[in-house]
C-alpha cells in the first residue's frame, strides 16, 4: 500500500485494570489502576513508542458492578501533573466534566498544567451522562443531552475566553524599572451569558506554548458541533463498518469546514482495541480467553451504561429489544444499537461485544494484520490515527509499541521520532496568538 504524506497519530486510553473488562485477569496483569509505578511506566511505554497522547478518562459515580478501573481511579487533572515530571514528550489529556466544575477553576488547572508539563496539557470535555454523578453534587438527576451541551458551549468559550485574557508579554519582569506588568495586555473576561457569569481575567499568565488543548469525544450532533468548533483532536467511537467510519469522519470534517476551521486542524482519533498474536489463530485465542472470563453481571451492567437502559430483564438468548435513545451519552448508544441490529445480534452477543471494549472496535492477528487494518483506515481517510486501548497492562501495550508501531513506522505512515517537545508539535497545529 502506498504510504500517504499525511502521518498517523496515536493515543493510548489508560485503564489500569486494562481496557478489557477481564484484562486484569490475563496473566502477568497489572491488577490496579491506583498504582503510579504502573501508570508512569505505561506513559514511559507510550513516549518510547513515539505516542501522540497518553489520555485519561473519569467517572463522577461509583458501581460496584462497572469496569474494575472506573470503581477506583485516581483523579486525572492530580495524575497528568505527576506524569508530566516523569515524561518529557508525549502529551498528557485528562478528562474534566463541564457538568460538576467551574469554567474558572477549569481554565487555571489546565494552565497550570500547561506550564508544568512545557506544553503538553489537554483538556478532555465530557459532560456526564449518569444520574448517579448528578447525586453526588446536590441534584437529583442531570439536565437532558441537549441542555448539556448548551452548557458545555458556553464552559468552553468561558474558559478560552479565560486563557486569552493574557497577551503574550504581559509579564515584563523588568528589573531595571520594576515594571513587573503590562497591564494593557491583560483584560477582564466580563462574561454574562445564560448559564455562567464571569468576571476574569484568570491569576496566570499565558504559557510560551499558547493555550491547552482540546479533547472532544461526543458522537451526538451537538457533540459533533461542538468538536468542530473548539476541539484539537477527537476521539471517536467506530464499530468496524468501514462506511459508517467514512459517512462520520466525513460529516465531522465538514462541520469544521462551516466553523471556518481547515479539516487538518481537527485530527480524528478512533478508539480501537488491537489483540496481537504470532499468528492470527493464537490472537484469537486469547481474545477468547479474555472473553472467557466475562461474567453476566458484570457485561450486562457495562451494556447497561452504554445503552442508557436496564436489560437485565430481557432473555440473554433473545434478541436485541428496539430501545429509544436517552437522555444519557448517545455516542455509544448509537453505535452499540446500530451494530446490534446490522448483525442481527443477541444481547449475549452484544454483552460480548461491549464487555471486550466498551463499544470500541476490536480487531486480532499478527502485527502486521493489525498494521494493515490501521493504514487502510487511515489512508482512506476513516481515521487520522487511533487512540489504542490496550486489552491489559503492560503486555498488550508493550506487543503494540515493539510489533506493530515498527511495522507503521516501515511503511511510512508513523513517526520514527519526536520532531518537537508539545503536543501541539505533534499534531501540527499552529500556536494560537
């Protein structure tokens, strides 16, 4: 296949348990995703293999029947400032939702990260999709999905707003005359708006390396909006249809284009789950080990979550009931429930399908297969990279990084070295003035 100018960008989705709801069980494992040894050397993996992103998700809500990394976790703004100590390039997004924060204390952790990591921070923008969450600061149940949104648009532009209160220079620090400031290049935010009120500017000067960036991983319309108007890079969601991937990739490029923004500047990263083997047959064998140990109750109440319904009710067996969409996150829904009925499944099938990679796509075989899948996609421009979600820790990330990231870099499609120290370097993108 002929190798394409454009080059392929990579993140990996930190679970600590593995993003395989068994993965901890696969031998030689890590088992918990509250040790930092762990975690610094999987951000340590990443940067050997040339990685884009190394990104963090968060929950608001326990469960005891969830993903063994989302009933304990650390929380990502605290984790991303240790690894930013411990790493030197690869770029560091945490997940904050716009739901349960503030615009103003957003707008200062990031910029303090920013600092602290010489240009690697990125914020990921969710908006909580489960009542529980919503329990757990004071409110009976969340907004509905739309209203979420219109909430998110307006956190986002009062946090950027917030970061470009600061000129470049507004810091004089001149000794000679004691001018410490320059007070015409640092104004007021004066933010009125519907749901936020907002005085500004933020207390920290704006970084050499311009503002945070911007993670965006909503599937729904508004979501898509607001990702081609304020994000740097977008983790999506596939399930393995090559024409719903091109339909998607394609309608979000062209909502970037009517925000007056070049399709280059918003990367699309799908999440995909590589299971790598020797042979194809011994990559199979052990996604059906770690199916194996899949249980009922654990896969029913992830689909649970994904879906936005209890199906504990419905016969394992039977088919896939025709359920509404919610009010809850509709990305994964969608998806989950379209691939459902594309492949005429049943519920066991689809707890299969989730409990693997919660929605994601899931592929098998040697390196090289796993390669040819990647670059297809990727020349044909489904995808502009992947964030990899490795089935468990280290040894699946580590088959990745030493077996099919050569076997990218050989093609042509992938960094054989850092060409910069941020991570807007690494996606290309243009300091904001």
């Amino acid at each position: 296949m002929t190798a394409s100018k454009r080059q392929m960008h990579l993140g990996v989705f930190w679970l600590g348990t593995g993003n395989h709801t068994a993965g901890w069980r696969y031998p030689g494992a890590a088992t918990s995703n509250c040790d930092f040894s762990v975690i610094e050397a999987g951000a340590k993996t990443a940067e050997r293999g040339k990685f884009d992103l190394f990104f963090i998700s968060d929950g608001l809500s326990f469960d005891a029947g969830d993903h063994p990394s989302f009933v304990t976790r650390f929380e990502p703004t605290t984790l991303i400032a240790a690894l930013g100590v411990a790493t030197k390039h690869v770029g560091l997004g945490a997940t904050v939702s716009t739901s349960f924060s503030e615009p103003y204390t957003v707008a200062r952790t990031f910029a303090s990260l920013h600092h602290l990591s010489g240009g690697r921070a990125a914020w990921n923008i969710v908006t909580t999709s489960q009542d529980k969450a919503a329990q757990n600061f004071g409110k009976g149940q969340l907004a509905d999905h739309d209203q979420r949104y219109e909430v998110a648009n307006e956190f986002v532009d009062v946090v950027r707003g917030l970061w470009d209160c600061w000129d470049e220079g507004a810091v004089v620090r001149n000794r000679e005359t004691g001018q410490f400031l320059d007070p015409s290049k640092i104004r007021a935010l004066d933010h009125k708006g519907r749901f936020y009120q907002v005085k500004g500017p933020v207390n920290i000067e704006r970084s050499v390396h311009g503002r945070p960036l911007i993670i965006q991983a909503g599937g729904s319309p508004p979501g898509q909006d607001l990702s081609a108007r304020t994000a740097d890079l977008v983790f999506s969601v596939i399930n393995g249809d090559a024409a719903s991937a091109k339909t998607a990739y394609d309608s979000l490029k062209s909502r970037v284009i009517k925000h007056g923004r070049q399709p280059k500047d918003v990367p699309i990263l799908p999440g995909v789950m590589p299971i790598i083997g020797k042979t194809d047959a011994e990559a199979k064998a052990q996604l059906d080990k770690l199916q194996g140990w899949l249980s009922s109750t654990n896969a029913l109440t992830l689909v649970s979550h994904r879906i936005g319904h209890d199906i504990s009710a419905y016969p394992l067996d039977g088919p896939v009931p025709d359920l509404p969409l919610t009010k809850g996150g509709q990305a994964f829904s969608q998806t989950l429930l379209d691939l459902a009925r594309r492949e005429k499944m049943t519920l066991r099938d689809l707890y299969n399908v989730t409990a693997a990679a919660r929605g994601h796509w899931v592929i098998y075989g040697t390196p090289k297969r796993i390669a040819d899948i990647l670059e297809e996609w990727f020349v044909s421009e489904r995808a502009d990279g992947f964030v990899v979600m490795p089935a468990y820790f280290p040894g699946a990330f580590d088959d990745f990084v030493d077996l099919v990231v050569p076997e990218l870099q050989r093609r042509g499609v992938y960094r054989k070295a850092y060409t910069g120290t941020t991570l807007r370097e690494h996606l290309g993108h243009a300091v904001p003035r």
